[in-house]
C-alpha cells in the first residue's frame, strides 16, 4: 500500500474556477491518502447482500450484460457516441440492478438512481461562498438518516441534494479522465458534503467508472483511500455487489450510524431519536431536542467531534451526547471525565460508549494496518447541559466570574479535587478528548490547539529542539489570551467592535508560530491597555488584565530561559515551576476576585479623560521572522457587527500531531453550548451546520 500525499501536487491550470476553489478547501483535509496495490479490499465488499448463485440469476436473465461476451452492455468508447450522451448506459445498468434486487416491500422505493450530470447539488459551506457539484450519477434515498434538500421559502423544493442520496457514481471517458490526484479531489467534494448534510455518518464511498474500469474511493475520520482500477466487465459479481452495498436499505452498509434515526414528515426530519448504552449495559433512548446537532465539524479527517442536545426519557433533563473520533494512541475522553467526578467547575459525565467503533474495521484491514494509516475510534459520551457559551456575557462580572470559575476548576483538576480555591459552576471546563495526563511530562507541541490562545513556550516549541514539558503556567497563559481576545474586539457588555491591529497580527501570522510567539513576548512587556479598550470597560477589568500580564511575563521570561537548554544542562530546574503551581493559580484567582468584588463598588472607579485621537495599539510591531489550551466555545452577541478578531474565538483544530500540519488558525464558531471549554490542553472543532 502507498499513500499519496493530497498537499503536494503540482498545481494544474483549469477550465472549471470553481472546481480550482473547491480543490483548495479540500485538499488540506485529506493529507496522506492511501492507494491500495491490490483489489482485496474492492472483491471483499458486501458479500452478505446477494448471494453468488442470486447474482448469477440475475446475469443470466438481465439484458444489460452479456454472458457470452462477458460484458456489460455499454459503448466501448463513448468518444464516439453521435449525441455525446453515456450517461444514459451507464444509468440503465446501474437501475436494473436496484430494480432486480431491490423488490422487497420494505426496499422498494427507497433507492433510486438519478443522472445528476446536468444538476447543481448545492453545497453547505460555513462561509458565504456558494458551491454546487455536479455528480454523473446518484442512488436518491429514503428512509430514518434522509430528507429532502432544504428550500428557502419560497424557492422550488429540489427533489435530490446531498441531504438525500447514499453515494455518488462518477463517469469519465477514457482517455479524457481525470489524473488520479483531480479524480480524489471530485470524490472528496462529495463525500465531504455527504458528511456535512447526514450528520450520522461514519463513511462514505464513492465509485468512479470509466467504459471498462471502476474505482473506489472510501472516505472515513482517518482520511481516504482508493483502489485500483479494476474490470468490472470481467467481474461482474464484484460490481453488483458494489452498487448493491452503496445502494442498500441497510442504512449500516452505505456507512451510517443507525443509532441515531429521525422521523419525517413531507420528507423533512422533524422529530428524532438517540440511542446509547446504559450504566447498566441496557440501552437508553433519548429523544432529540432539536433535528441538527448545535456543535459541528465540516471536515472528513480528525476527531470530527458532533454534539446533540438530548432529552433525558425519565427526568426530561436536557442533556448533551458528544460523539468523536480519537486518535487510538490517545486516551479515551471518558478516562478524564471519570476522574473529574464531584470536581467544581468540571463538566459532569453521566454515561459513556468508549469503543463504538474504529475506522481500521470500516476498511477491513485486520491487525497489519498499511503505512501512513492512523486508527480512529469512535467514543459516545453523554453529560450534564450547563450555561451559555463565555462570550455570550452581558456585564463584566458575568464574564470575570465564569473565567475566575474555570480556572478555579483548572486548579481542582491539577491537584487532583484536593481541597483548594473554591469552585463554582459560573464558569465550566468541558472538552478533555486530548488531554494528556500531567505525569507523562510531554513535551509543549506547537501543532495542537488555536495559534490565538498559545503560550509563548508552546509556540516556540516550533523551533526549540527540546522544549519543556506543557505545564499549568501553558494553560493560565492561554487564559489571559482568550481574556485578551475578549476585551479587545468587544465592549463590557458584549457588544462586538472593530477588528483589533494586534489581534489581525496574531491571526495575520498564525502559520508562523515564532513571529506569533515574538508578538506575544512584545504584548506582555506592554504596561498600557489601548485607550478605545479602557474607554470600553471599567477600571477594574484594565486593571485585572494588566496585573495577570505582569504575573505571567516573569513566568514566561524563567521558562524560556529552560527551554533553549538542552535537558542535561537543566537538571531538572523546570520542576520549579510545578512546585509553585499552587502559588500561581491563587494568586490568579486573587486577582479576579479583587476585580469582581471592585465590579460591585462602581463609585470607586477610575474615570478616563477621553481622547478620541489616540487611538493608537499598544501592541509592539516585533518582526515576523501544547499541548495550547483550548479556548472558549464563543458565539458573538446577538446580530453583531462583522469583526474579523472576534471571528477568531472557534473551536480549537480538529486533528492532532501524528497528521496535522499545524494548528489552525482561528476562525468562526457558530456553537452555542457550554459554559466555557477546557483550558487543560485540549482543542476542539467547530462549525453548527444551517438547516440541511
């Protein structure tokens, strides 16, 4: 087996601009895809929905296949078809298949096959940029995972999208196909729209036919893969069982997630319901709050983390159930939340499935998985629902209590739940399906988390060649960032403002962690907060963010020093800073109590003299040359202004080190969960899909 990296491809000129776009939104998803030397994996598929002697039946008596010329009936060169039109062939073969073998009461009707080379299935994208693509062929589908495409009110209800159809069939003349590397990129628009629109998906496969030969694209959260080309004139058992499996009523064989099933009415879901196990092993079946799920994530490859509000069936509590896809060298997410049990300031776990699933078996590899592959599993966790997502504060003190409350938390966590800063739940950490435990001592890894919200050590961990071990300081560090982030782009009551230079800069030169680490070295030396900031919030929230800055900076200034050191010449003197860790996170959580209770004496603050022409940022322009926390699930106020910084408060990256280029720069979420997401190095993903 051999992976062919989908980043490094010699760019191409192309007829098609749109095709150009979208190649470059998919590519950085896919990395390494994986082609397959043999046809083992295509002969193996699907042998349990027709037997061979069924099969057989159906050659013998089907007028689309010849038996004596072992051949499907189509053009051997469509290049020469008078009208151009070898879709049609193609269709007929495909529908006679679905006709023969799916006559059952129960199937019938659910799968169709509609030629889609002239429709425009439109694309859900979470900017505004409106895509469409334009597959040769598609099974349309019914049932508990499909509806029909969504309409605006007032437009012509479409009849096929994504939203309905369980795998896309495309057709390409020989000797005007695709190179391998465009013929991906075509498969993975698909399959990535398939992911978006069927929220319950766990794969999606795609076939590529040409007059004599098919290939299979399989998708999963550990990448894709493809198989070579193979005759499906001379195995013709192998191809019917191919349109068989990706056309089947089977919901598990066309790749969804059964466990999970909605109720429509007019072919729109409008009820829904979610299934898991019990503590007692018995299964529990929740109904769906709502038919989306408020949390998403767009991409194919990584944790792919979706959460759904759900209603517990005794108590009607709303509850959440998170699903994700771990890295199998990572410890389950559930391990954390166990330990965290009774912890103030801790997201609450109530039941969990740790191994749903893993994307080896989705590709039947067995035990010897190829080079370049990364197992995946899939972990259910269901939790207690808590507040409103950090920036949706309406007062200063609303936001300084919820930070001061999941630092408090944070505090809990390092020491283990022994007695310490008194935790409430204005402020909540969720989100440990990256943490490490503490007792590894692993290395600060520039990749993981959001460039926004690093540390200066962890950002230079890109250069460092033995960089010190992501500790408790990493974390308050990223805290004082995402208070930066907060105060900079909106104003004390959660009004959204103009975008902010420094933060442009940080954000401008997120792919460069060292010039983002020089940045934040020069904002820590700064003694000022810019006038437009303190004219926007009361004394006390300038004072407070001044004071953590001058807390971390000497911290930072100590760590650096370690960090160029090689580990022999430090002897250990890191161990210093954990020894402290209880000092620093009281003397934090000091600073925010004595801002808080200043936040109610209102007549002791000061009062700046405006000057509205300095307006100047008290950043320092330095030359460009974690384990990161992760930051909080940030929704903007309601209807706010565009601001290009504020956009940046997302969900951390969707993919750890072993096959993530880098941490991601920010951009928007649209998640409206949870008080405040972990800050105990851990990243998450985020996108909430518009209706399908």
């Amino acid at each position: 087996m051999r992976t062919r990296s989908s980043e490094k491809k010699k760019a191409r000129v192309s007829l098609d601009p749109t095709f150009d776009e979208q190649r470059r939104l998919v590519l950085p998803e896919l990395g390494e895809a994986i082609r397959l030397d043999d046809d083992t994996f295509i002969r193996s598929l699907y042998h349990h929905v027709a037997p061979q002697l069924a099969i057989d039946t159906f050659l013998k008596k089907s007028r689309f296949y010849s038996l004596t010329q072992r051949r499907w009936k189509l053009p051997r060169n469509c290049c020469k078809l008078l009208n151009d039109d070898f879709h049609t062939p193609f269709f007929d073969v495909f529908s006679s298949i679905l006709k023969h073998f799916w006559r059952d009461p129960t199937a019938h009707g659910t799968r169709e096959v509609v030629d889609t080379h002239t429709s425009d299935l439109q694309h859900r994208e979470a900017d505004s940029i409106i895509h469409h693509s334009r597959p040769s062929l598609v099974i349309k589908a019914k049932g508990p995972s499909f509806q029909l495409p969504y309409a605006k009110p007032g437009e012509k209800q479409s009849k096929v999208g994504y939203s309905n159809i369980s795998a896309c069939i495309d057709i390409q003349i020989d000797g005007n196909a695709l190179s391998i590397s465009d013929q991906l990129v075509r498969a993975t628009i698909y399959a990535r729209q398939i992911f978006i629109h069927q929220p319950n998906r766990r794969f999606v496969r795609v076939l590529l036919l040409t007059e004599q030969h098919v290939r299979l694209f399989h998708f999963d959260r550990s990448g894709a893969q493809y198989t070579p080309l193979l005759d499906f004139h001379d195995n013709p058992h192998t191809f019917v069982r191919l349109v068989l499996g990706l056309s089947s009523p089977r919901e598990t064989d066309v790749g969804l997630d059964d466990s999970i099933q909605w109720t429509t009415q007019d072919g729109r879901k409008v009820s829904g319901t979610l299934r898991t196990c019990g503590t007692n092993n018995e299964d529990i079946i929740y109904q769906l709050a709502a038919i989306q799920p408020f949390f998403f994530n767009d991409s194919i490859r990584g944790r792919s983390t979706i959460c759904w509000s759900v209603r517990d069936p005794i108590t009607d509590e709303e509850l959440v159930v998170k699903d994700s896809w771990r890295s199998e060298d990572r410890l389950s997410e559930h391990i954390f939340l166990q330990d965290a049990v009774g912890v103030p300031g801790v997201v609450q776990m109530v039941t969990c499935e740790p191994d749903r699933c893993e994307t080896k078996s989705l590709r039947e590899f067995g035990d010897v998985l190829p080079a370049g592959f990364r197992n995946r599993i899939e972990t259910r966790i269901v939790m207690k629902t808590y507040g409103k997502s950090v920036c949706r504060y309406t007062s200063p003190k609303q936001l300084f209590c919820a930070l001061r409350d999941a630092i408090a938390g944070h505090m809990e966590l390092f020491k283990k739940g022994k007695p310490g800063a008194e935790s409430g739940y204005r402020g909540v950490l969720i989100d440990f399906d990256i943490s490490i435990l503490r007792s590894l001592n692993k290395p600060a890894d520039w990749r993981m988390g959001t460039r926004l919200y690093q540390s200066v050590p962890v950002l230079y961990s890109a250069t460092v060649p033995h960089p010190l071990p992501h500790d408790h300081l990493d974390d308050l560090e990223s805290f004082l960032y995402i208070l930066v982030h907060i105060m900079f782009t909106c104003d004390s009551n959660g009004a959204a403002h103009a975008a902010n230079e420094m933060l442009s800069r940080w954000d401008k030169f997120g792919d460069d962690p060292y010039s983002v680490a020089t940045f934040k070295e020069s904002y820590l030396t700064r003694k000022i907060v810019p006038r437009d900031i303190q004219q926007r919030w009361p004394s006390p929230c300038v004072d407070l963010i001044l004071a953590f800055a001058a807390f971390i900076r000497p911290l930072v200034q100590d760590k650096l020093a370690l960090d160029y050191m090689e580990p022999t010449v430090r002897n250990g003197g890191e161990t210093v800073f954990a020894v402290g860790a209880t000092q620093h996170y009281s003397h934090i959580l000091h600073l925010f109590d004595t801002a808080i209770e200043a936040l109610d004496r209102p007549d002791t603050w000061r009062v700046l003299v405006p000057f509205p022409d300095d307006k100047k940022d008290c950043s320092s322009k330095a030359p460009p040359s974690s384990h990161p926390a992760s930051r909080p699930d940030i929704q903007p106020a309601a209807n706010p202004p565009k601001n290009p910084a504020r956009s940046s408060l997302k969900r951390a990256s969707d993919d750890y080190p072993d096959d993530q280029p880098a941490a991601k720069r920010s951009n928007s979420p649209q998640s409206s969960r949870s008080s405040f997401v972990p800050l105990p190095r851990h990243s998450h993903e985020g996108s909430v899909p518009s209706p399908t």
